[in-house]
C-alpha cells in the first residue's frame, strides 16, 4: 500500500501550547478522531481517546491543554499526557500513551502521513 500525505492544518493554526487542530483518520477502515497541537515548536499528532477509556481529550473542540499548558489532559477522567510523547503521567492510565500519528510540517501546512 502506498503511502501518501494530507494537509491536516496550516501552520499559523497550531499555535504554541494553544488550540489544537481536530481532524480524522482512518484506522482499520473506520474514521477515528484526531488532533494535531504545537509543543516546544513542533507540531505532534494523537489519536484523540483517552488511553483509559476511550473518550475524546479535549473539553471543548480544539482544547486540549490543561489550564497552565503544560499537559494534554483528558476532560473526562483527568488524565495527564505528556504533549511530547503522549505518555500518560498522572491519572488512571499512568504509563499508558497516546496513540501518536506521524505529522510532517513544511511550506506552511502540516501534514498527516498515511
């Protein structure tokens, strides 16, 4: 199967620790929801479920960071993910992660690779 890329976002829209951007991806012939936020200047995207339970993250579209942005947080249970890695780092999943998705960022576009 080949492997193709699609712009997800544009780059003014990630802004650091800000807003994420929601977006879909096919999983296993299904549209899953997504999310793609800037951290530490680089565009990373997950899966957006809950490695506890699999619940949307954020608590109202786009908001995925919780109140000092330091964390992607789940709205549901609490849960702290790393933004970097999507390890989860307090709550009920500790040690479990984000599913990640593999972003490229150029020319003023993000984009999934698929």
């Amino acid at each position: 199967m080949a492997h193709g890329e699609r712009v997800i976002a544009q780059s003014a829209d990630l802004v650091e620790r800000g807003p994420g951007v929601r977006f879909e991806v096919n999983r296993h012939g299904r549209a899953r929801p997504a999310f793609a936020v800037r951290f530490e200047g680089v565009a990373r995207a997950y899966e957006n479920a809950c490695a506890h339970q699999a619940v949307e993250l954020d608590w109202m579209p786009g908001e995925f960071f919780d109140h000092e942005a330091r964390h992607l947080v789940c709205a549901t249970h609490g849960a702290l993910y790393e933004p970097a890695d999507g390890r989860c780092v307090a709550g009920p999943c500790r040690g479990a992660r984000l599913m990640p998705l593999p972003v490229v960022e150029r020319d003023g576009q993000v984009y999934l690779i698929e």
